[in-house]
C-alpha cells in the first residue's frame, strides 16, 4: 500500500500533511494548509514534510480481515493470516502519525461533516495499540505532544437556521478525535462562504491565508 507520497527516504517528518480534498487547484483547505506549510518550512530549512493524500493511496477495507484483526487486538488474541496481514499495513499506517511533530488536516465540509474518505482514514488507522491504549476501562491516546491543525473550508457559512453548535459535524468531530488519540493542543482555521462568487471566495481565503501563516511560524 502506498501511503505516502514527497516523502524523505526513511527518516521521520517532522509534519504529517493529509489531504482531505480532492480538488486539487482549488480547494480552499488544501490552499490554507500549503499556505501553512511554506510559512512553516521557511523558519527552519531542515523541517521536513510527508503528504498523505487520501484521494491517491489505497486504505484499507475495514470489513472481513481487518474487523477480525480487531477485534483480536482487543481481546489481547494472536492473528495469522490475512488478519495479520491487513492489521501490520493498519500499523504501518499509524506510525506515520507517531512520526509527526505537527498533524496538519484539510477538512472540506461536506453535508455540515467530514470527507468520507477522510472518514475512512480515521476507522482505519485509529484502533487500540496503533492510536490508543485500552485497558478495560480507560481509555489513553498515543499521540500525545503532538499539535494539531485543521484547515477548514465550508462553502456556506454556519449560522442563523443552521447554527454552529448543532451543526459543526466538521471541526467538532476532529476535535473529538484528537481528544481520543491523546492530543490536546488543536487549531482550527476556517474558511467560510467560498460558494458566493471569485470575490466572497477571495474573501474567505485571505483571513485564513494569513491566520495559517501566523500560526505556522509559533508552532
């Protein structure tokens, strides 16, 4: 399985990108975020970045093997098989996220939540002994130390009939994610109302061009 494109030989990248749209040359998430990233890079040339583009990488199928594989994991139980196969490329998937200093997300809105493929990604990878601890009882994520950074674009805004603490299925969801693989420190920038025209589009951009900028040279 292919996870990872521009990545640098064997060694570990200091910011994991994931791209959450697939409309590569004008999604406005994916534009914050390489906003993000240049402003990143350029206050220390020896950062580095791996890209995980969703929308080019097989993810695993999480049906038959891997719901086995699972669910052996759980219960502590030894796997063989395709179930053990599926689960070391699942394992394969997490270290890329172990890897990261920084976990930079796209998050286009898409029916006021997430991509479903970025959806997937997530069923995928986040699983006991690859994200998070279980014993039982409590729950304790992995990740903990690293930041995260979502880049969030909705081509409506939030608000009036639609009113953000009822229908942010978006930004809350990754919030909750984040807060189950073990990381506590999250920033989102959003980008709202870019179906409007070239203009209202422009004017979603800019505040969050310049928040992405400002944020990447503090982190």
């Amino acid at each position: 399985m292919e996870t990872a494109s521009n990545w640098p030989g064997k060694s570990a990248p200091h910011l994991l990108h994931i791209v959450g749209s697939p409309r590569r040359g004008v999604s406005a998430s994916l534009d914050v975020a390489e906003r993000f990233i240049e402003a990143w890079t350029a206050e220390d040339a020896t950062r580095t970045v791996g890209t995980l583009d969703i929308w080019e990488m097989d993810l695993p199928s999480f049906d038959g093997a891997a719901l086995e594989a699972k669910y052996a994991s759980l219960a502590g139980t030894e796997m063989a098989g395709e179930a053990a196969r599926v689960w070391a490329t699942i394992r394969e998937l997490g270290q890329l996220f172990h890897a990261a200093d920084i976990i930079l997300i796209g998050v286009p809105m898409w029916n006021f939540g997430i991509p479903y493929r970025l959806k997937h990604l997530i069923d995928a990878v986040t699983q006991k002994d690859v994200l998070y601890e279980f014993d039982g009882q409590n729950m304790r994520g992995l990740l903990a130390g690293r930041k995260l950074v979502l880049t969030a674009a909705r081509g409506a805004r939030l608000g009036g009939d639609y009113p953000e603490k009822d229908f942010d299925h978006q930004i809350a969801y990754m919030q909750i994610w984040a807060r189950m693989v073990g990381i506590t420190d999250v920033h989102a920038i959003v980008a709202e109302g870019t179906l409007f025209g070239p203009e209202a589009d422009a004017a979603a951009r800019g505040p969050a061009r310049a928040t992405a900028i400002e944020l990447a040279r503090t982190l």
